[in-house]
C-alpha cells in the first residue's frame, strides 16, 4: 500500500524526462508511426492513471448501488483511439466547452464503450486524444465523409 504512492512518483518522474526529449518533427523508426516519444509517454500515462485509481480504491468503501439514474453507456462502433480524437476534434473546435480535460475524459469514459472496449480509463482517452496514429486520423476522416454525405441527405430531403 505504502508503495504505490513511491511508484507513482518514479513514474511521474520518467513521464517528465521523457517529455522533456527533443522530438524532431517527421522522424520515427517507420513511416507513419508514432514518435517514440509519444509512445512512451502515452504508456506512462496510463500506468500513472491505473496506479492512481488503484490508490484510490484502497480508500473507497463499496456501496450498494441503486437504480436512480443510472444508465447504460452508449455503444459506439469506433475505437477508443477513434472516439478519442473526436472528442478532442469537439473540444479544439468549441464544439463542447470545457474547462478541464481530465472530467471531460472522465465523463467520456463513464458514459461510452466500444466494440473492444465494455469500460473506457479516462487517462487513456485523455493519452489517445494527444498522440493520434496516421490509420486513426485516416480511419476517422472516413467516418467524417460518411456524416457529412448523411447530412447532405437530410438537406435534399428538406428543399
């Protein structure tokens, strides 16, 4: 128990050296790859949120859940990955507004799932949103065609 709290600030530690690497744009060990860097730092932070929430559920007191309000997650057919750049797309955008990043991810995560995916960690959302891979950004442009042609339906459709 008294570990954790020391395992988490090595790792905090790395994540900052790590970030603080020089990255040159346009270079990775293969074409279309995410930098290195990005990569270590993205699973730096999803050691650091699993630790972190592993903490807290040493202090936590289960309780009896009830059955107000509580709803289904919606199912999404994109990947986390996906669902994570769109959410940032929104955010960037002003699309949604908010403040901190980190209840955004969190509410993203308790309230969807994937097909891969039945329960969603905020950190890694929060992580895939900031350090997109080119089949991703490509895979969600596609998505984005698709809503855009069902639109210009909905558009005929009213003239």
């Amino acid at each position: 128990m008294h570990e954790l709290p020391l395992m988490l600030e090595k790792l905090q530690w790395y994540r900052k050296k790590v970030n603080q690497v020089f990255l040159k744009p346009g270079m990775a060990l293969y074409n279309g790859s995410t930098h290195i860097r990005n990569q270590l730092s993205q699973w730096l932070e999803e050691e650091i949120y699993f630790l972190e929430k592993k903490h807290q559920m040493a202090f936590i007191v289960p309780l009896q859940k009830t059955n107000s309000n509580n709803t289904d997650p919606i199912a999404t057919t994109l990947s986390v990955p996906q669902l994570a750049l769109i959410i940032r797309l929104y955010k960037d955008t002003g699309v949604i507004k908010v403040t901190n990043q980190t209840q955004l991810m969190e509410k993203v995560a308790r309230n969807f799932r994937t097909v891969a995916a039945a329960t969603l960690a905020a950190g890694s959302i929060n992580a895939k949103s900031y350090a997109p891979e080119m089949a991703t950004v490509k895979k969600l442009k596609d998505v984005l065609i698709n809503l855009m042609n069902q639109l210009r339906k909905i558009e005929t459709g009213l003239r």
